[in-house]
C-alpha cells in the first residue's frame, strides 16, 4: 500500500496523487453541501425570530393600553377630589355658592365617569388578556406565512409565558363619591354659615381699621401715635407707626398707651405757679398713677383664630370715675378747723393743710357722701378729679380720646370675632372631614396604580416550520457527493421578551387623549370647561406627577375668587385642597415602552410552568434524539395550544375593540371614546388560519414512517 500511494523517497505516487485529489473534492463538495443544506435549514430560524418577536409585539402593544386606562383612571380620580375641593373653597368665598353648586355637581359627574370607565376598562382589559394568546397566535401565524415563496411554506404558532394574566382592578372611590353628595346636601347650610361668618368678619375688619386709624393710621394728624411724640416726647420702639392695618394689632395700641403713661406719671410736674396748677398737677398724677394700674392688668391675646382682648376704659368724666379705685381711694388730707369744721384737699401741698390740723385721710366717695367744707385755697370737690380726663377725652388733642376709641373698638373686634370664629367652626367642621376623605382618595388614586401582568409578560415562543421540501439536486449538484431525494421539514423554537425602550410613545398617547374632546366641547363653559381643562392638566400628572397635579390646583384655584371676603375661609379651604394633594405623593409614573426581544428560549420556558412550557422545554431538552412518535412534547404543546382557539375569540377579534367610554356631565356633555383597532392580520386570519397552522405542525410529528429529526 505504500509503494502504491507512495515514492521510496516519500513522495506521492501518480495513483496517491489521483485518491488525494479524490478525497479533498469530496470533502470539499460535502462541506459545501453540509453548508447549504444548514443555510436553506437556517431560514426557518429567521423566521421563528420574526414570528417570535410579532406574538410579543402584541402584550407590548396591551401594556400601552393598561397604562392609558391607569391615566385615565388617575386623571379622574384626582379630578372629581380637586373639583370638590374647589366646590368647597367656592362655598366659602363671597358669591361663591352658584359656583360651588356646579362645582360640586360636576365632581359628582366625574366620579360617577370615573368608577364607570373604571368598571368598564377593567372587564375589557381582562377580556383583552384572555386573547392576548389568540392574537399572539395570530401574528407569529402571519408572520410565518408572510415568508412564503416558491422555496418555502412555512407554519407557525405562538406561546405565551405565562399563559393567563393576572386580573386588573382599578378600585372604587364609593367613599369620595358618598362625602361628594353629603356636602351637597348639606352646601345651603355650610353656604350660610360662611356668609354669617363673612358678615362678622367684615365688622371685626372694620373694627380693627377704625382702631388702627386711632392709633397711629391717622398720623400725621391726631392720633396716640401723635399725641405720645407730642406730649410725652415717645419715639422709636416705644412709639411705632404701621401703616397698614393689616400688618396692626391692638398689642401695639396697648404698648403705646402703657408707655405713655408711664412717661407722663414720671414727668408730670405743675405747668404754673398757683394754687389751682399744684391741684391739677396733683390730681393728674393720680390720673396717670391709675392709668399705669389699670394698664398693668390689660392683655391682648391672639393665635391663629383666637382673640382676646381687655383694654380697661379709662374714665372720662365724674360719672365714669365713680365706677373706680379712684373714687374709693383714700388718699386726700383732711384737716380739721378750731370750730371742728373738717376740710378735704386736692394735695398735701395744699396751703390750708399747714393751717389747720391733719386729722387723716380720705376718698372722693367720701367727700361726695357729706360733711366735709370746701377747701378755699384748692376748691377740691368730687368733680375736680371728674374734670382731669375729661376734657383730653372729648376732644381731639386729647390722648384719651383716642385711647378710648381703641378701647372700645378691642370690645367691639372681640365680639365680632367671636362670632365669626364660631361661624367658621360651622363651615370648617364639615370641610374638615370632607377634605380628609378627599385627601385619602387622593393618597390611595397615587398608590394604587394598576399592576399589569398579562399573558406573555414573561415572554413569548414562536415553533414555525418551512415544510416545502428541497429537492437534492437543488440544493448543491455534484457528482462528489450522493444526493438525497429531498431536504424534509424544517423546524426552529425561537423566544421574545419585553425590553424597556425610551420612548415617548406612551407619553404621546396619553397627553393627546383629549384631542377628540374640543369637537366636543364646543360651547361648554363655565364649571364644566373649568373640569374639562383640569381633567386635562391632571392627565399631564401621570406623566410629571405632583407638579402637574399643583398645576391643576392652582389652574381651578384662579377661577374662583380664593382671597375674596374678609373672613379668610376661602384661603384656608384652598391651603386645604393643595395640601392634600402635596400630601398624596403622586409620583410621576414609569412610562418607558415596552419592545420585544429575541432571547433564548430557556429564559422562556424555564420561568414559567404551564402545561405548554413545560411540553416544549422536554422537547428542547430531547430535541437532538427527537423521533416523530405520539409521546412527541411537541404535539402535546400544539394540542395545548389550540385551547384558546375559539369561534368566540375570532368573532371578538374581527372588530375594532372599545375599552371604555370616558362619559363627563351626563349624556349631554362631552365623550371620549378609548378604543383599539386591530391590526389587519387579526382582522383577517380568523379561526381557519390558526387552525391549519396548528394541524400542519401537529402533521409533522405524527408521521409513521421513520425520518431523520427535525433540522
């Protein structure tokens, strides 16, 4: 053998030349064939990837449409609680409550629109799911046999991991909707109590001006202001001036007023010579000594809503100082003549106390009561002491003047907001809670979105096979290597899953939902297009969260007149409203799109369980000693498969599908329709379609004869 292929020097033969150049062609022509047998085997894989990559398309296609019903959802949610809320402030502002009628109507309406569409959508998108497998079907069928030419018919179906979806519940807001129709039954009520609170605030207000005024809001003209830096010389923050009386209280009139007498207690002194000047000088030191007293005891309290008030009236005349220590004190010399005729003296400094003996002391009640002469040197009587405030009280260089018109305007704002404050108590009570219920729909809306796990959320896995067979002779002719009859069915497994993909594409759908609805709402204004406009903002807050739903508070918030009336309930229902929404932590939603992936089919078929899965994952794992027998896993998966396959589903697949109706202000007012049209392929395929994709590839593992496996 080896003289025959070879030289007795190593080389070849001409014979060893021949069978070498023999074999390396006919290894060279078999690689080829091997190689063109593989790529015409190798198409069918392509179109398994393709197949696999439209029945997912399907579930990416349904996490768009859950996530606009969750907007919509969320979007209503939060504007029947803002329109309610925006009903109660009304009620609470002046010439509100028509407002607030509609108001509160329409947040009615929206609730009502909400727990409808919610209803609706859920049953539509749980019907959905259930055909999430019949469309996903559809596709990777379509697909498969979209590649058909005149070198291949290929057969295909798909699978869905897992094969249910989990059902979908967007939740009620009965609560909301029950604390909607307590306020309207009760908004005449909570209505009349702002407006008696109103009333009374507008006294107090007016009260409190006409003190400020008397204060300091007069100045430069007569006012204690003035008077203080005229007469006892005040300045700085002994004596301040506000120039609002806003930003005024009556602590600031007190302080005033105790500093003031206080100075002129220390500085009081004679202005003459005289008997009559060393009296009066006396008499208003014991004026000015009272004052500082009486002021000491004086208190404004005021928090938040609460005030109280006591500014003593000082007397202005002999009547009015009967009522006080002054007319009881004892504290007048009194003296007694040789004849025992007793006296009673303005002073001790009077002249006739040296004259006559001092026998003690007495009061102004005293001397009123009887026996006592007057004195001729300083003429004390009850009036004298009557006359000291008397005059700067009557008229307006006088700092008791105005001083008094504090004091009785502190009893006057004190009584009238009292009876505001407990006005308000009737408005804020029930809004309180109303608000609270609002706030938690709100807490809940923001929490409990939707979560969508539907059939094919793990992924999807397309089996297609090309049946057309390949002749040899087609394939690579050559004479170095035997050719088969034919090249039989091809068969590939291939899998998809979702991948998050940056799109805006969920976004665009949302915001433009309301595009439909201008037709609509031509010639709606008022509360209804107020809503109408909110409802639209409030969408934008699914996609910028708490942001947008501010932006929707303060957008309702400009329509009605917040900061109109004195009695500050409309400011305070509106602090309310906006707290409850920055409350509810509404967070912006995840709005990437979902697109499919190819992967590999163990990612698929391992993560999940059912019967299908599990048929095709022993047919994977036995794939290379695969025989066409019954026991085959891979018809068990298409038996499997066909259950969904039904006349109903292909009935309700044939027709654009309708989730739900978005239904505002009854059947009169504007409606927007939330709809899918089926791709064409749905429309179209139906049942036969599936069916003889089905019974083609069940026809390849149940054929008798013996075969290779499957490529």
């Amino acid at each position: 053998m080896r003289r025959a292929f070879h030289e007795s020097d190593g080389g070849f033969t001409t014979v060893g030349m021949v069978v070498a150049l023999l074999v390396t062609l006919a290894l060279l022509f078999s690689a080829a064939k091997v190689y063109k047998i593989n790529s015409v085997a190798a198409d069918v894989q392509n179109v398994a990837d393709a197949a696999a990559l439209a029945a997912e398309n399907q579930v990416a296609s349904f996490y768009i449409v859950a996530q606009v019903c969750d907007a919509v959802v969320l979007s209503l949610s939060l504007s029947a609680a803002i329109t309610a809320g925006a009903g109660a402030v009304a009620l609470c502002v002046p010439g509100g409550q028509a407002l607030a009628s509609r108001l509160l109507d329409a947040s009615a309406d929206i609730a009502h629109a909400r727990q409808s569409f919610a209803e609706g959508a859920a049953d539509r998108l749980n019907a959905i799911q259930d055909l999430l497998p019949y469309f996903a079907a559809v596709q990777a069928s379509q697909v498969a046999q979209a590649n058909n030419d005149d070198c291949a018919r290929y057969f295909g179906i798909a699978f869905l991991a897992p094969e249910a979806g989990a059902p979908i519940d967007f939740g009620s807001i009965d609560e909301a909707t029950r604390a909607i129709d307590d306020l309207r039954e009760r908004q005449d009520q909570v209505a009349q109590a702002a407006a008696r609170a109103e009333e009374a605030s507008k006294r107090a207000q007016a009260s409190k001006e006409r003190a400020w005024r008397a204060d300091c809001g007069n100045a430069p003209g007569f006012c204690m202001y003035e008077r203080a830096e005229k007469l006892a010389g005040l300045s700085g923050a002994r004596n301040p001036l506000f120039s609002s009386a806003d930003t005024w209280s009556f602590a600031v009139a007190l302080e005033r007023a105790r500093a003031y007498y206080a100075e002129r207690q220390a500085r009081e002194r004679p202005l003459g010579k005289g008997v009559d000047e060393g009296a009066n000088s006396a008499l208003r030191a014991r004026f000015y000594a009272y004052a500082v007293k009486e002021l000491g005891g004086a208190y404004v309290r005021e928090a938040g809503d609460a005030f109280e008030a006591y500014l003593p009236l000082l007397p202005a005349n002999t009547d009015e100082m009967r009522a006080t220590d002054l007319f009881t004190e004892r504290v007048y010399p009194v003296t007694a003549a040789g004849d025992g005729t007793r006296t009673m003296h303005a002073w001790q400094g009077c002249p006739a106390c040296g004259r006559d003996a001092l026998v003690g002391t007495g009061s102004v009640a005293d001397l009123e009561a009887g026996g006592y002469a007057v004195c001729p040197d300083c003429a004390f009587t009850p009036a004298s002491l009557g006359s000291v405030a008397a005059a700067s009280t009557s008229i307006e260089n006088g700092f008791e003047h105005w001083y008094r018109i504090v004091a009785e305007e502190a009893g006057v704002y004190a009584r009238e907001r009292a009876e505001a404050d407990a006005a308000k108590r009737e408005v804020q009570g029930p809004l309180e809670a109303f608000s609270q219920v609002l706030g938690d729909v709100a807490k809940q809306a923001a929490a409990q979105r939707i979560h969508v796990a539907p059939p094919g959320s793990i992924g999807a896995v397309a089996l297609v096979a090309d049946v057309h067979e390949v002749a040899g002779d087609d394939l690579f002719p050559s004479s170095f290597v035997a050719q088969p009859t034919a090249l039989g069915a091809r068969v590939a497994l291939s899998a998809s899953t979702l991948a998050c993909d940056d799109t805006s594409e969920t976004e665009n759908v949302i915001t433009s939902l309301l595009d439909n609805v201008d037709a609509d709402a031509v010639g709606i204004a008022g509360a209804p297009k107020l809503v109408l406009d909110l409802w639209s903002t409030l969408l934008g807050s699914y996609t910028r969260g708490h942001d947008a739903a501010l932006d929707a508070v303060r957008q309702i918030g400009d329509a009605v007149p917040i900061k109109a009336g004195a009695s500050g309930l409309g400011t305070w229902a509106a602090q309310k409203i906006e707290t409850l929404v920055d409350d509810a932590g509404l967070e912006p939603a995840e709005l990437a799109a979902w697109k499919p992936v190819t992967v590999n089919s163990w990612h698929v078929v391992g993560a999940d369980g059912s019967k299908p899965m599990a048929a095709l994952a022993q047919a994977k794992r036995i794939g290379a000693h695969l025989r066409p027998t019954e026991q085959n896993p891979l018809r068990a998966a298409i038996d499997l498969n066909a259950d969904f396959i039904t006349e109903e589903y292909d009935q309700r697949s044939s027709q654009e599908i309708e989730i739900a109706r978005i239904q505002l202000f009854g059947e009169e007012g504007p409606s927007v329709p939330l709809s899918i049209t089926l791709p064409e392929p749905l429309r179209t395929a139906g049942h036969d379609g599936i069916q003889q994709a089905r019974e083609a590839l069940k026809s390849l593992v149940a054929r008798e004869e013996e075969v290779e496996p499957w490529t």
